[in-house]
C-alpha cells in the first residue's frame, strides 16, 4: 500500500519509536539478565542453608523481571480488563490456570494482569514450549522451575514422564503455588484446522475461537499435585480433611484471553509498540479441584473439552458484543480495569540499571586484581 504524504510524518514517528524502544529493551536485557544471575550465584550459600528463604527471594526477582516486562506493554497503551471470579482471592492457594493460546502476546498478558495478585507471579511455575529455552529470558526460567515441553507424537510420552518428575522434584520444594498451562499445545491459528478435523471425525463441537485441548499435561499436572483423602477422592477447594503442610492442588482457574476484533498482540507488537493502545480481555472462572472427574481418563477428557466448548460461547459472545456474558444468576458482568504502578515501574528499572552498573564495577574491580 502507497504511503501518502500526511501519513508520512506518523509512520516516521512510529519507526523512530519501535526503535527506541527497541533500544530501551535491549539495555534492560543487557543489565536485568545478568545482575539477576549474580545475585542468584552470590545467594548460593543461602539455598544450602535455608532453600525456602532462597526460593523466596528468587521469587520475588522474578517477579520484578516479569513486571519489567510488563511495562513494556504498559507504556504502549497496551493494558488489560479482567472478567469473571477474583482469583487473587485464591492467590496463596495452589491451582492450574488453563489458558487459551492465540500468540506469543498472551504470555505478556498473563504478566501484566497478575502483577497485582500477590505472590502469584513469584510463586507460577510456567509450561511453555520448548523453544523459549533458547530465548534470552530462558536461562532465568530454568533457574526458576519452569518446564520447557517439545510438541509431537514422537516425544509426547517421554515429555508427559520428565514432567512428572520436574513437578515431583521442584514444584512443592521451590513453594510453588500456581501453574500456567495452555492445553490447545499450540496457537490457534496452526492448530484450528487440524483441530476442527479432529472433532469432525469424532463427532465434536466444531470450535472456531478455540481448539479441542490436549489431556495430557493436564492429567499428569493434576494427578502428580492433588493431594488425596483417606478414601481416594480429591482433597481441594474447601476441603478441611487433609492435616499435611500442603493441602495439594486445590482450584482450576479457567482462563480465557481475548482481543478486539480477534487480532491478538506478539511479542514484537508488545516490545515495539507499533499497534495503536489497545485493551486485552481476561476472563476468570474458578473450579474446586473436588469438582473435577479424576477417576479415568475419559471423564477428565470430557470435562476438559467442557471448559474448551464454554470457552467458545464466552468468546463468540465477546467478539459480538465487546463484553463477556453475566455468570449465572446475574443480569450484568462486571469488569474491571487491572492498573500498574508506574512509581513501581520507574523503581524497578532504576533497580535494574543500578544493579547493572554495580555488578559491572564489581567484575571490573576484580579483573584489574587478578590480571
């Protein structure tokens, strides 16, 4: 399409600010990244001493990279209303949020909207592709104790068993408490047609806005983490049987994303800020873990593809109306606008530079002693 020459001076504009940003980006990465792998190495001797202090402070840097990140969206007009049940409610309880998959901007959403839910962001463990491992922010989830997963028939089964061991081995040990999951196993946009011929040839709903979910990270995530009672049957939600320090996995949180006119924002959107301000959609709903059929796999499978079908209704009704329908027994759904703090902001990325600058001088100090 021809530029004309009123538009000119605005695509300009936008290019000189992708690149700003671009440049703002890269400086945080360059200071961020490596003062937070030295302060994890320095801390080392804490682990060994008091490994749940350490995971807490670990946490808790953690949580400052992903609000670091989030600001990212944030000073692009890039914000987020939230729908549905109020899951910071259930913030220091452990649960699953199964969450719909359209881009790479939904992981940035998901930073953004849970920054003001407590512990939650340093406390998540994440479920995401394998090929984030060779991001930039890799090396820090793998410190922290998510769980890269490689996609196909041919690892599925290997896959599903290193994740039951990673969960065995570093959810409860590093306090974890939430657990982000997209069951889809892929974005809609890869994953729809061969979805909708799957559920053609089984005679499934045929979903547009969504895909038929994967059961198997869902069922090795809720068997490995929900803590039974003496007769075999899920101990969550508000279940008071249970005398152990943990209570186990006690609520799903179905979590579904959607965008204006169904265009979802990527990561480059999101570091650049080229797209106009936009206003992201979240939708909550809250299930006890008493409520979701363990016993065997198909009935797990069945109210697994329930969520997925609602999910369906809930954003077929959203891109209609620009809102997501009233949950029953209301005549009105309530939103409300999720908001950062931009003092908060302003003091973790001083914090990041300063830190930069003080590891920088460190490193040289003992360069100019040793050589």
């Amino acid at each position: 399409m021809a530029v004309t020459l009123e538009e000119a001076p605005w695509l300009g504009w936008i290019l000189v600010k992708a690149l700003m940003r671009f440049a703002f980006m890269v400086a945080n990465n360059v200071f961020a990244i490596p003062s937070y792998l030295l302060y994890v190495l320095i801390l080392q001797p804490l682990r060994v001493l008091d490994s749940q202090l350490f995971w807490y402070i670990e946490g808790i840097m953690f949580k400052w990279l992903l609000g670091i990140v989030a600001s990212w969206g944030w000073y692009a007009g890039y914000t987020v209303m939230e729908w549905g049940e109020d899951v910071e409610a259930i913030s220091k309880d452990e649960a699953v949020m199964l969450v719909n998959h359209q881009a790479t901007g939904d992981v940035c959403t998901l930073m953004m909207c849970l920054q003001d839910k407590g512990l939650v962001v340093a406390q998540m463990m994440w479920l995401m592709d394998h090929i984030f491992k060779y991001t930039n922010f890799g090396i820090i989830s793998l410190i922290h104790g998510d769980f890269f997963i490689r996609q196909g028939k041919s690892h599925r089964d290997q896959q599903l068993l290193l994740l039951k061991k990673h969960l065995e081995n570093n959810y409860r040990s590093r306090d974890r408490k939430w657990i982000v999951l997209f069951p889809e196993g892929g974005f809609l946009r890869k994953r729809r047609e061969t979805s909708q011929a799957f559920a053609k040839k089984n005679n499934l709903p045929f979903l547009t806005h969504v895909t038929l979910p994967r059961i198997g990270a869902t069922k090795i995530i809720l068997n490995t983490l929900v803590a039974r009672q003496e007769n075999g049957a899920p101990a969550g939600g508000d279940a008071k049987e249970l005398d152990s320090k943990s209570q186990g996995l006690q609520w799903v949180i179905d979590t579904t994303i959607a965008y204006p006119k169904a265009e979802p924002l990527d990561i480059q959107t999101w570091i650049l800020g080229y797209r106009k301000p936009t206003v992201t959609h979240v939708h909550y709903r809250i299930f006890p873990i008493k409520d979701v059929p363990l016993e065997t796999e198909d009935d797990l499978t069945d109210w697994l593809y329930q969520r997925f079908i609602e999910k369906e209704d809930l954003l077929s009704h959203f891109y209609k109306t620009g809102a997501f329908p009233p949950p029953k027994d209301h005549t009105e759904a309530v939103s409300r606008e999720m908001t950062l703090s931009n003092l908060r902001l302003f003091l973790l990325h001083s914090f990041t530079f300063l830190s930069g600058y003080m590891w920088y001088n460190i490193i040289q100090y003992f360069y100019h002693c040793l050589f």
